[in-house]
C-alpha cells in the first residue's frame, strides 16, 4: 500500500500547487466546491494493479474543499455493453433510453466530421524522381467524411486515418468497409507505442464484391495505434473509386464512464441498450431520441432520416413499365407501376398522374431452345432438338443440338435471373427490382434514388463443352457469353459487367462510361464452373434528393451464352455419327468432314469453337508447326533465315521461360513511381505458355503459391503494373491489373506484317544492316471495349552479342505504356540469344607468312560478331613452306648463271662479227684492186694468215651458229648469206 499512498498523495499535492499557482485566484479566498464543479477520475494503475478515485474541478483553482481520495476498481473492472461506471457509486449502471454504450469500448459511426481523437494526414510518397517542384501538394488528398461512413482518397497521394487508444485488457477493433477497387491498396494495421506491427497477418485487405463486409482484429493491452491507409495509382487514366469505412468499433479500454446520444435518425427505446437502431422511412428522429416520429403525409423520409423533405410533384421519372406474363390467349399486358418508394405526390399541382394500365398486346415468341406447350408458357425442348421459339424440331441425321441458353424475348424474367437495387448512399440492398421487362428489351428501372446501382444477376449453374479442353490448346474457351446491350445517358452513367466464380468474387471485367449506341460484347469464358454474370448500372455518382434522371437506362436486348449444362438448343451442328445413330464428339486434332471425324494434317491445326459452328482445319503460320494433337501451332523455339548467299538458324532455347522485364517507371502527378511489368515466354514450352502475372495488391502477405489462383494470368506476354516496395515501404513488391497480352502464337518472320499485325521498324532505332530482326507475331483471346478483336503484340528479336542473358526490353519512346493505340503492343527485345547459330560464314582465314619453313592458318570472327554458339572457330593450320631466303639464293644464283651465258654469247658474237667485217673488207679491196690492174684468177683458196674456220657454207639448212650469224648479214630468198662480188674478167658482179 506505500506505493498507493505515494501515488495519492502526489496526485493531492499536484492539486494543492493548482490551485495555489491558479492565475487570478491568489490571494482570493475559494469556496467549496460544489458538486457540479469538479468530476471524478481514476489514478494510473500502480504495480499492484489498483488505482483511487480522485476529485477533479472542471476549472483548476477555481474551488477548495475537493472530496477526498478513496480506492478505485481494479484496473481490470469494466461495465456490460449496455451499462456505464458511475464514478460516484462505482458501480456499473444501465444506461438510459435514447443513449447506448459499449461497455469497454467505443464506437464512431457518425461522420459528418472527423470525430474527435482521429488524425487525418495525407503525404507525399519520398520519391526521387528528378521533377521537383512538378510534384504537387497532397495536402487536400485526406479520408473525406460522408455522413454515415468515411472516404478514402483516389488519387496517387498517400491517405492515413489514425487512432490511438490505450487498453487495460485486451480487446479488438472492427469497421465494416468496402474495398471495390485494386487500384487502390488499402491496409489496415496496428503498431504499439514503438511503432512495431502487432498484427501483421491482417495488414492487407481484401476486395469487396457484395456490399459491406466486417473486419475484426485482436489488441493487445497497452498503447495502440491503428491506421487505415490508402494510396491510389491509376493507371490507363482510369480513376478508381474510394475504400468506404463505417462503424467503427473498440473494446478494451479501462472503462466507460457516460453512455453516448443515439444519433439522429436512430434511436433506443429500452434502458441498457448497446446501439441505436435506424429510425423507418417516413419516419425521423433527433439526437437521444427513445422513438421515431412520423412525417407529415405531404413530406417523406428515408430510413434513418434526421428530418422529413416536402414530397414533390410527380412527373414521368417516377414511374415506369412492365409486362405480364402470357395468359392463356397468348396475351400480355402493358402495366404502369409507381417507382419505389414513392416520394412524390400526385395531389400537387402539375403533378404528373399514372397512365392507365391494361392495354393488351400479342405475346412475343418464346425464346430459342424454347416453345409452348400445352399451356401459355414456354417449355424447353428435349434433347436432341431445337427450337427457334416457334416449335421443337428434331436435329437431322448427323448433327447434334449445340447447348445453351438466348435470350431475346423479354415478357418475363428468366428464372435463372435476379435483380435488385444496391444503395449508392448507404450500400444496402433493397428490396425491389433494378430492372423491368419490356417484350423487346430489359431495361433498368427507377431506383429510389439516382446514385443507386441497378443489379441484374445470371447464374450458370456449369459448362458441357462438346469436347474436352485440352491443357495445351490453343484457346481454353469452355463457353462465350454475348450480350447485344445500348445505354442511353444525359450525365456519366456507367454500365459495369461483372464475372463471378463459384458464387465468390464478382470481378468487373468491362465498364461502359456514357451513352452507348446498341453495340455486342462477348466475353470467353475458360473455367468450367458455376458462374455468375452481372450487369449493374448507376445513372451518376453523386447522390441528390429526388429522381432527375430516370430518363438514363441501359437496355439489354439479347443475352447469349454457349455450352450451357442442362441448356437448350437454337440450332444442330455437324457431328460424326455412331452405328447407334448418336453423335460422338471427334478426338483431339480431327475434324468434321463429309460425315466422318478426319485428322488434320501435319502443318495445321483444328480451328475455330463448337459454339462458332464446326471447326475446321487451318494452316499453321510462317515459323510455326502443329503439335501432336494438331490443337494448336507452335515454335519450336528454332527459326531459319534464308538470306543472299546463306542460311541462318537461331535457337530461342533460352527464351522459353517467363522472362519479366519493368518498363518505366512512370510518374503519375503526385509523383507515385510504379513500372508497367511484362513478364515474356517468347516460344514457351512446346505451345505451353510459361509467363505469369499476378495480382497480389490485396494478398500479397501469403507466401508464393497459397494466393487466389483466379489472380494470376497465364500467357506468352502479359502486364500487370507493379509497385515497387521501397516506394510503398512495404516488404514486397505490389502487383496489380494482370492483363495478357498474347495468347496464341501467329507466326515467326522477318517481315513487319502478318495476319493483319503491323510492326513498323521506325518504332525503334535501326538494327544491324546485314542482319534482321525476327518478328514474334502473337493475338490475345481478351476481347475489350477498344479491342473488338483483342489485343496483338509484335515483339522483335534483335541480336547484341555484348548483352547476354536476358538482355533489355524496349518500348516504343512515342508509346511509353507500349501501345499506342491500347490493342497492338510493341516490343523490342535485344539480347545475345537473339543471334543466329555460328557457321562457316560468320569466321574467315587469315595466313601468316612463312617463318622457318612453317606457314600458320588461323580463324577469326568476322566483325561485328553477330552470332552465338553453333560451330565452333577452326583450329589452326599448319603447313610446311620454302622461305623467302631459299627462294631469294636461288634467283640470285640463277641471275649470274644468266649474266655469264649472256656475256659469253656477246663475246662470242662480236668476235664473229669482227671476222665478218674482216672478210667483207677484204672482198671489197680485192675487188677495187682487179678493177685498176690485171685481172687475176678467182681463188677460193686460204690466205696466209686466214683461219680455216671461216669457210663459207652454202646449204638450205644452218647451224644454230649460222642462224645467229646471219642476223647481221643479208639474206637471199633461198636462205643463203650474199655477199657481192666481180669476177676477174670484169663480168656482171655474183652474189655469193
């Protein structure tokens, strides 16, 4: 008990120094305090676990004479729900009617401010992006309270409601939320007193699909702060709606010591009540009420209303029409209905009057797959026959009814459909129908007020697929839905169309924003499941009393869907026969033709969905070969390029697998960083697509493989928008939108176009000139409102050699999402395994000089080396040679050879040539002598001092000596040397 002493006796002298230090007082005598001028409180908990009760006056210093102390409760003590601690008595009390209470805990549910305790912050993301200033102020991007709930931000800033509480046992926390949205991530969580998570498995929420949905989460006793955070990132200029939170609730804490007013617009009529209940419509209430009043009969009001509204003149957006169901005479009848609730008067001046009812019309014929029995109503066929409304008829002799199920009568609604309206103030669903038959169409009806949401709902109960899927076919379609729908709008209405799986997620797969002409839409379905298809529409976001826009509808003319188990028929499709006359449905890969299942053949594939008609075989595209099963073509992850003067192979090997890429980042205007992720499969696994995207925003707290597979996508190219975690602060990654880009491989080609794919070169900057690009050609089997085709990717392949392994992803610079128009996207992805094998022709020789009597070959790549692996480089050559030394003796020794001969033939020639002069000479003299003396007797005979060796010769045929010697001598004709001479008697000179 010391310390308890201690502890009150140091709350005692805090008082006394109040109120002696009091400004204004000293000096002054006080009075005793009366018992409206101070309250009690309770002690902080000594170690034992007690506490005392203190006096406290509302204003310090303001009176004397204060009750003293005395022990408190336990610190454990709490009241009931229902009950409060009256601190005088200490003890639990009921509280009284028109008040309520928690016991241990406390609740926030008016939000018409942000109640007291809460703080309200919105913050920039710490993102380094270069812009600076350009970020802009997230300061207005807080929760926005509405009244009876909270709103969360919907742009890129960060939004956090806090809460801080301390408990003195332990407790929990709940709210009711609604979370429609994944392009928000929204968490909830709780930190101690030093920041630390002390519920980290409940940090992330998860979508809403069906109104409000409770969360609940343990505390810890001590100090809690909870946060109910937000960050927007939208993308596709897409803006996302809000994350709504009401009711919050707390329990734990110490204790409660008054009960709280019911609101207006509840009330609690007992004593000890935990909550307030909602007041009825036409009925209101103010604050602390114990009952409900009721308006006057020319004002109204909606449930749980503070005050009654004037009703207001009727006009022709208060009601609307319908048909009946066919009597026997095969007639309906045109029926005027107030739209509820009614909240207009028809006594008013002006006002408008109901038309009358009543008028009677032929019925409409039933619809196909359905005909008229002996009753009024439509039937439906038996199997084995169709119908197109007018009367069943047999299928013929070889064909088979096709299953399902069209609408496109409306007299009434189908029984496998509901409707209703969802509140857009509240999110309630009423009571009431959110759509009207009307012969032609249904159409949306008044909703009680312009912000509702108009539910209409068509269950499946399973798919009956003429023949099985195949895992590796080229499309999963198990069944199609198409809907033929127009929406009519003088504001932004918005026509949402949802898919549900095993009655779990509505997931919205397509919204129509504005007036629409009468347009089709058709949506593939690839799980055999049963399934839920809705279609809600809301006239505007923004809710206004009365009804301004009834006028605004969407209408649904037809209603298709394909394969349905247990459906009817419209129409027989060709099948083979058996001996028994049934049909059986062909194997895998073979088709329909001239009454008998035939096989496609190699290089094709079968085509085409029973719901379409018949399949049939079609040629696979450039690149691409069928598979065993002839279900689907595929790359074999090989590819040959015939150019001028050879032929390249590449091997993609390497590139099967999911290979993921980030392209960006992107910075939207608050200046949140997130990448657009492609995750690429480029040629898969023979056909088997093997890159996935996921949508972890709402789960990505479990481990790898324990999310919703419904949140994966499975394909050749997909996208999702990815978060990184240092942006968020979060220990992973956010990953949201998954979207596939590509799945189904239309061919492989250097080409820019095909099967109507373009891929302009000018999207990125030239590659190599001696070397294309390969072109990946793909279509995705996602049909969306700009993409009534689908969308198409064109990815190119380029070789660098100098970037191995995955290499880098480009997009178009113009195009930074990667599309430029949101259905074909391009791609330019340069890697080393886009080059083709090695070959002969990528190396040349180069010859080194001879050394040693040795000559080397060696190979090197041509440059720029734009190849991989394949054939290897030529090891070297190596051959014998004679050097340049041998070659260089033998010249030289060969060059004097020549020297001499050629100085030994002058020498020799000009001696002959010296001896032929001395001879002409001599002739010459001795002819000039006989002319001037005697004549003398002609003499052949040698001189003194003559050689014998010059003797003239006279043949037809010389010596290699007398060819040469005649070259400096005149010739005969006959071939003989002449030499003119005079004979000794004077006669006529001979030739000799």
């Amino acid at each position: 008990m010391a310390g308890t002493g201690t502890a009150a006796r140091w709350v005692l002298l805090t008082l006394c120094l109040a109120t002696a230090l009091s400004p204004g007082r000293t000096g002054e005598r006080l009075h005793v305090c009366k018992e409206s001028e101070y309250h009690y409180e309770y002690t902080a908990c000594d170690s034992t676990g007690s506490r005392w009760r203190v006096a406290v006056p509302h204003t310090p210093g303001l009176c004397t004479g204060l009750p003293d102390p005395v022990k408190g409760t336990e610190c454990s003590f709490s009241c009931k729900a229902g009950e409060f601690l009256d601190m005088k008595a200490q003890a639990c009390k009921p509280c009284a009617e028109g008040t309520y209470s928690l016991g241990t805990g406390v609740r926030f549910d008016e939000w018409d401010e942000v109640p007291h305790g809460f703080a309200n912050v919105a913050t920039n993301l710490e993102v380094d992006d270069g812009f600076g200033d350009a970020v802009e102020n997230c300061t207005a991007s807080t929760w926005v309270p509405l009244g009876d709930y909270v709103a969360s931000n919907t742009d890129e800033c960060t939004a956090t409601l806090m809460y801080a509480v301390n408990l003195k046992q332990s407790g929990t926390v709940s709210f009711e939320y609604i979370y429609p949205d994944s392009s928000i991530v929204f968490e909830f969580f709780v930190q101690n007193d030093q920041c630390q998570p002390t519920v980290e498995e409940s940090r992330w929420m998860r979508t809403t699909e069906k109104g409000w949905e409770f969360h609940s989460v343990e505390l810890s006793r001590g100090n809690n702060v909870l946060y109910w955070r937000t960050t927007a990132f939208s993308v596709w200029s897409k803006v996302p709606k809000p994350v709504l939170v009401r009711n919050i609730g707390i329990t734990g804490v110490a204790y409660t010591s008054e009960c709280f007013p019911c609101k207006p617009g509840t009330y609690a009529p007992a004593a000890g009540s935990s909550a307030c209940q909602l007041c009825p419509a036409d009925t209101f209430s103010s604050k602390g009420a114990t009952a409900c009043q009721p308006c006057e009969p020319a004002t109204y009001a909606e449930p749980g209303s503070a005050s009654c509204k004037p009703r207001p003149p009727c006009t022709d957006k208060d009601y609307f029409y319908t048909h009946t169901a066919c009597d026997a005479s095969g007639e309906t009848q045109l029926m005027f209905k107030w739209a509820e609730p009614k909240i207009c008067s028809e006594e008013l001046p002006q006002a408008a009057k109901l038309p009358p009812s009543g008028v009677k019309t032929r019925c409409p014929p039933c619809n196909p797959g359905f005909a008229k029995g002996n009753g009024s109503t439509c039937q439906p066929c038996p199997y084995g026959s169709y119908s197109n409304g007018s009367g069943c008829l047999s299928c013929p002799a070889g064909t088979e009814p096709a299953l399902g199920l069209e609408y496109k009568w409306w007299n009434v609604l189908p029984p496998n459909m509901e409707t209703t309206v969802l509140s857009g103030i509240n999110f309630e669903y009423k009571g009431m129908a959110g759509w009207e038959v009307a012969g032609d169409y249904i159409y949306t009806a008044a909703g009680a007020s312009d912000n509702d949401f108009m539910i209409l709902t068509l269950v499946v109960p399973g798919f009956s697929p003429p023949s099985p899927v195949l895992e590796d076919a080229e499309s999963k379609e198990v069944a199609r839905i198409t809907f033929v729908f127009e929406t009519v709008c003088s504001v932004s209405c918005e026509l949402y169309f949802m898919v549900g799986i095993n009655s779990r997620t509505n997931t919205p797969v397509e919204t129509w924003t504005g007036p629409r002409g009468k347009q089709s839409y058709t949506y593939i379905v690839e799980k055999n499941a049963t399934m839920s298809f809705t279609w809600a529409f809301q006239r505007t976001p923004y809710h206004e009393a009365g009804r301004r826009y009834t006028n605004d509808v969407a209408k649904l003319y037809s209603v298709n869907v394909t394969n349905v188990l247990g459906g009817v028929a419209s129409f027989c499709r060709r099948c083979a026969p058996e001996p028994a006359g049934a049909c059986a449905p062909c194997p895998p890969g073979n088709a329909v033709d001239r009454g008998a299942c035939r096989p496609c053949p190699p290089g094709t594939y079968l085509r085409g969905h029973p719901s379409d008609g018949t399949p049939t075989c079609h040629p696979c595209g450039p690149g691409t070969h069928s598979n065993q099963l002839r279900s689907l073509c595929y790359n074999n992850c090989s590819f040959s390029l015939a150019l001028p003067g050879r032929i390249l192979h590449y091997d993609f090997s390497a590139l099967a697998a999911g290979t993921a890429f980030a392209s960006g980042p992107s910075f939207t205007a608050k200046g949140l960083k997130y990448f657009h992720h492609f995750n690429i499969s480029l040629c898969g696994n023979q056909g088997r697509k093997m890159a996935s995207c996921s949508d972890n925003v709402t789960d990505a707290r479990l481990p790898a493989g324990e999310g919703d597979p419904a949140r994966v996508v499975t394909s050749y190219v997909c996208q999702s928008i990815l978060v990184p975690p240092d942006v968020m602060g979060y220990k992973v990654a956010v990953s949201s939108q998954p979207v596939s880009l590509a799945d189904r491989l239309v061919g492989v080609t250097a080409g820019s176009t095909l099967d109507g794919i373009t891929s302009p070169p000018e999207h990125f900057p030239p590659g190599h000139p001696d070397l294309p690009d390969i072109v990946f050609f793909y279509r995705s089997n996602d049909v969306t409102q700009p993409c009534s085709g689908g969308r198409a990717t064109a990815i190119r392949l380029r070789c660098d050699p100098l970037r191995p392994g995955a290499g880098t992803l480009a997009v178009p610079s113009k195009c930074p999402e990667g599309t430029c128009d949101g259905c074909t996207f391009h791609f330019l992805w340069v890697t080393g395994e886009g080059c083709p094998r090695c070959s002969a022709g990528h190396y040349r020789p180069i010859v080194s000089a001879c050394l040693g009597g040795v000559q080397r070959t060696t190979y090197v790549w041509r440059e720029p080396r734009l190849c991989r692996g394949g054939q290897s480089l030529p090891a070297q050559k190596v051959r014998g040679c004679r050097s340049v030394d041998f070659w260089l003796k033998v010249g030289i020794s060969a060059g004097t050879c020549a020297a001499v001969l050629l100085a030994a033939l002058a020498a020799y020639f000009w001696k002959k040539n010296q001896k032929l002069e001395y001879k002409y000479s001599k002739l010459v003299m001795n002819a000039a002598a006989k002319e001037s003396e005697l004549p003398a007797p002609d003499s052949c005979a040698i001189m003194e001092g003559e050689d014998a060796e010059d003797d003239l010769v006279f043949a037809t045929k010389k010596s290699l000596f007398g060819k040469i010697k005649s070259l400096t001598s005149k010739r005969t004709p006959d071939g003989f040397d002449s030499v003119p001479l005079k004979t000794s008697s004077g006669s006529t000179a001979m030739e000799l």
